[in-house]
C-alpha cells in the first residue's frame, strides 16, 4: 500500500500518478486513465473465465504491469501475488472477488480525486 504525504495510507501512489499526468498533458492522461479502466475491467472478467496457468499468468502479468505504470500498488501487488501462484500451478488459489474489490476501491479513490475522469 502506498503512503501519501500525510502518512495515510492509499491504494495509489498520487505522486507517481501526478509525474505521470505532467509528462502526458491532461488529455493523454486521461485517455489512458480511462483504457486502462475498461481494460482491467474486461481482464477480470477474462479471469472469472481462465483456469490454464498460462492464460492466468499472461492476464496477471498484464494487469500487474499496467497497473504499476499507474500507481495502482495494491492492485499490483494482487496480481504479482496471482501471477506468482498461477506460476506455481496454484490456479485454484485465484480469488477474482478480492482483485475486483481492490479495482474498484482503486477506481472509486482515482476517479474521486480526478473527477474530469469519470467514465
């Protein structure tokens, strides 16, 4: 989990995510904000439906590495611990409430904290 400046904790790393919308300009920024969004959400649901380690660990993999680019540490932190499982053969071990949980917590305090985003 991240910390933010007050000692808090939070589910995103605001200050990587403001680097982030610095170098892109708000636009782009939102632009991936928002792809990233509907992609995760369309690669949980890609879960709920794999069971071959393989398939799991490329979905983890990708989920891991595009919430990362984002400051989304809990979430990538989920899908490390998922993909590290699956690697292990341990497909049984996946739980897609508790990923879809964090998304949406990881979601709602985005989208909170940069309203204009909101999709």
């Amino acid at each position: 989990m991240a910390v933010d400046k007050l000692g808090n904790d939070t589910v995103i790393n605001w200050t990587h995510l403001s680097e982030l919308r610095a170098d892109m300009g708000d636009e782009t920024f939102a632009e991936v904000i928002n792809l990233f969004l509907q992609e995760v959400q369309s690669g949980i649901e890609r879960l709920s439906r794999e069971r071959s380690a393989s398939d799991l660990v490329s979905e983890f993999h990708m989920l891991k590495g595009s919430a990362l680019s984002l400051g989304l540490t809990d979430l990538a932190n989920i899908c490390a611990n998922a993909e590290s499982m699956a690697n292990a053969g341990q497909v049984d071990c996946f739980q897609p409430d508790e990923l879809s949980t964090v998304f949406h917590t990881s979601r709602s305090e985005l989208l909170s904290q940069i309203p204009a985003l909101a999709v």
